[in-house]
C-alpha cells in the first residue's frame, strides 16, 4: 500500500515538473526582456573586444602578440643590419674644415740676431715686421670622397649579413607557430575547464531534481531526513567543486588575454560546442624535417658559421679604394677667407695584411670548431624531431580511438543513470543506487569531455611536428 501511495507521488511530481518545464513566456514578457536588454547595452556599454572562436583568437595573437611583435623587431633590425654592411661597399663622401689662430704675443729680434742670415741692407727692415707680428691664421676646408674597389672582406660580409637576415625570416615564421601552438593548448585547456564545469552542472541538476523529489516524499513521511541530507550534502559539495572550477576558467581566461596582447577588459567565450563539432580525425600528412622551422633556424646558423670562417679567410686578401679630395686652405698673418686656394688631390689607397702573429689564423680554428658544435646539434635535432612526429602521430591515433570508447561509455552511463531514476520511483532500487549511477556518469561524462581535448591537443601537436600548424588558421 505504501508502495502505491509512493508511485501516485512519483507520478503527481513528474507531471508537475512536465508543466513547469513546458510554460513558455507571454509575447509581454519577450517584449519587456528585450526592453530591458537593450537598456542594459547602452547602460553598460559593450566590452572593447570579444573573441569566440579558436582562429579568431589565432589571428588576433599574430597580430598583437608580444613574442610575435619582438620578432618582428628583431627581423626589422636584421634588415637594417644587411643594409649597413652594404653601404660600406657604396661611394662615401666626407666633409671636414679648420680654422686656427695662432698667439704669437710679439717677436723681438735686433740687427746682430739677424747678421749672418739676411744681407745687411734687409736686416732692419726684416726685425721691423717680426716685431709687428702678433697672430698667424690658418683655414682649411675640403670634401673627400671614397669608392671601394676590392675587398673580399666586404662580399663575404655582405652575404653573411644576408644570411643572417634570412635566420631573423625564419626565426620570426617559427615565433608565429609557437604563438599558434601555445594560444591552442591554453584555448583547449580553458575548454577542459569549462566542459569540467557542464559535467558537474548536469550532475547537480540531477541532484537537485532528486531532493526536490525526496522532499517531497519526506513531507509525507515516506523516506528518512538522514536520506534527504545525504543528497543535499552531494548538491553543497557539487557547488563548492563548480565555483571553484568557474575561478579556474577566469584565470585561465586572463592568461589567454596576456599570451594574445589583448586588452585587461576584452571578453574571451570559449565555445565548447564548437570544439566538439569539429572532431574530424585526420590522416598523417607525412614527415619531411626540412618544413620544420625549427630545424630550417639550424641549417641557416650552419650557413652562418661557415660565412664567418669565408669572412676571416677574406681578411687575407689586399683592399683597394679610390679616393679624391678637393681642399682650399689659407695660411697668413691677417685673416682673409676669401684669399682660399685650390688644392685637389686622387689617388688610390691599397692594403696588404702581412704578417698578424696568428690571429686570423686561430679566429678561423674558432669559428670550424663552433660550425662542428653546430652540426651535432642538427644531427641530434633531426632524431629529435623525427621521434617527436613519430610520438605526435601515435598520440592522436591513440586519441581518437579512445574517443569513440569514451563516447559510448558516456551514453550508457546516461542510459543507466536514467533506468536506475526511474527505478527509484517505483521503489525498486535504492538512494545508494542513484547516487553511485549518477557519480558514475559524472565520471563518464568528464571522461568523454577531456578526451575531446586530449584529441585536439593531440592533433596541435601533430600538425606543430609536421611544420604544418599555420592550416589551424584556414580551418
């Protein structure tokens, strides 16, 4: 009888809670909402940048990040560096002038000085003007112009300076991919967070429908408090687990902000469905090491390396420069400017390293034995990468079978959840039961949520070994 009495219960909150869940609001009702949600806008004002989706964020990254705007720079300063060390090998013109006074203070000489030096007759008239000299002057001012000739010292350097600019190329392609790589993992691990938090919402609202149940059954003394605590204690425990994980995602959401160079008051949503929508598993691309930016950044310093050993070499050979200069000078005891004359001069000027006691020589041996250096850190770098596309690929592979098992391991835990509800109305199966079914598809249903991620994490990784990362923008 109290079996039955239980049953009508059941059936009475069902239909209750079928009735509430079908109401729909009145036209009056979507009219004033929307009312007051467009007061709301003007009021508040809309944030000065929203962000949603994955590539959107990408994009905005490459654009504002930090590391993406100090490579930049660096490739910048590269440029101007190979145009520096050219135009040393361009015509070169130089101005300079002079002006000097010379304080003499007055010279006094008497005629038996002079005897002997000057004939007798001049003598006076030579002591007259040394005693009247006080000041000399001297001006000069001319242009020079310089054109190198030959110097192997410079084509080694230019092409070194070239080289280098091509390294800043490659080094700013692979801050772009780390970007990209790491707006993906933070992006997902905030998806995990957030999908973390659907998880324990739907387990709390299967909680909260059975207290709602339990409640009711209590107040006709059909099942104990102690029973009714029990539930109430998982929805308390549920709730400190969700607003803890809602922290989490606000922090994981300022990190994103930081890592793109967005704005502190931007809004970042996470769209978890579209992240579940677009499980496409995806063939393996192939492994080819010379698309990875990495490695290309160590052939180039190879490059590099064996440019500066050619660029010691070259300080060896002779350099030959063509000059001309143009000078007027002026050189008295008055100060006349326009009185200049004209004094030009071309020529050539050769140098010929002879003899440096070694020092060239053992800049050379330096330079081999860091290019050595260099050359086993390529070979271990290409077992390195090659084992990392190899990991990458098993990895994914790994994922997406394990996607499909936790996807139907989530369904049934769904399905038995369900059965075992329903059950519990009739009285046919127990709290403890619901309880244990409910904590096990909270379980299977995170399960299934974080392998999604693990699958896109792993598929990050992937397409970063192949060097392929950048076709996460176009898709």
């Amino acid at each position: 009888m109290k079996r039955d009495i239980m049953r009508e219960k059941m059936k009475s909150y069902s239909s209750q809670t079928k009735s509430r869940g079908t109401s729909t609001p009145t036209f009056k009702r979507r009219i004033r909402a929307g009312i007051f949600s467009l007061v709301l806008l003007f009021v508040c004002g809309t944030p000065s940048f929203a962000q949603n989706e994955l590539n959107d964020l990408i994009r905005y990254a490459l654009d504002h990040s930090h590391d993406v705007k100090k490579a930049a720079l660096k490739q910048e300063e590269a440029m101007y560096q190979y145009r520096e060390t050219r135009s040393k090998g361009l015509p070169q013109l130089e101005g300079k002038g002079s002006y000097s006074l010379m304080k003499l203070g007055g010279i006094t000489s008497s005629l038996e000085g002079l005897s002997g030096m000057v004939p007798e007759d001049q003598a006076a008239q030579i002591g007259a003007m040394l005693s009247e000299l006080d000041n000399i002057y001297s001006t000069s001012v001319g242009i020079q112009a310089t054109q190198l000739i030959y110097s192997q010292a410079y084509w080694t350097g230019l092409k070194l300076a070239k080289k280098s600019e091509e390294l800043y190329d490659i080094l700013k392609e692979k801050s772009d991919e780390d970007v990209i790589a790491e707006v993906c993992d933070n992006y997902y691990q905030a998806g995990s967070l957030l999908m973390q938090l659907s998880s324990l919402n739907k387990s709390k609202a299967n909680l909260e429908e059975l207290y709602k149940l339990m409640e009711l059954l209590y107040k006709n003394d059909m099942i104990t408090e102690p029973e009714v605590s029990r539930v109430k204690v998982g929805i308390v425990n549920l709730e400190t687990s969700i607003r803890t994980i809602k922290n989490a995602i606000e922090i994981q959401k300022n990190y994103i902000k930081a890592l793109t160079g967005m704005p502190s008051d931007s809004t970042v949503t996470i769209d978890t469905t579209a992240i579940a929508s677009t499980i496409i598993v995806k063939q393996e691309s192939g492994f080819d090491i010379n698309n990875i930016s990495a490695y290309q950044a160590l052939l180039k310093q190879d490059e590099i390396y064996e440019g500066q050993v050619k660029s010691a070499q070259a300080e060896l050979y002779p350099t030959l420069a063509a000059y001309a200069q143009l000078n007027y000078s002026s050189y008295g005891t008055k100060s006349k400017p326009e009185d200049l004359s004209n004094m030009s001069t071309i020529g050539l000027n050769l140098s010929i390293p002879i003899f440096s006691s070694g020092a060239n020589r053992n800049k050379i041996k330096q330079y081999k034995i860091q290019r050595a250096q260099l050359q086993e850190d390529i070979q271990k770098n290409q077992q390195l990468l090659s084992i990392d596309y190899a990991n990458a690929v098993s990895d994914y592979k790994t994922a997406s079978e394990l996607l499909a098992v936790q996807k139907d391991n989530c369904d049934l835990a769904n399905r038995v959840y369900h059965q075992t509800f329903l059950q519990y109305q009739e009285g046919m199966a127990s709290l403890a039961d619901l309880l244990n079914v409910n904590n096990d598809y909270l379980k299977a249903d995170n399960a299934y949520n974080q392998q999604i991620i693990k699958l896109k994490t792993a598929e990050v990784k992937m397409l970063k070994a192949s060097g392929a990362i950048k076709q996460l923008i176009n898709n």
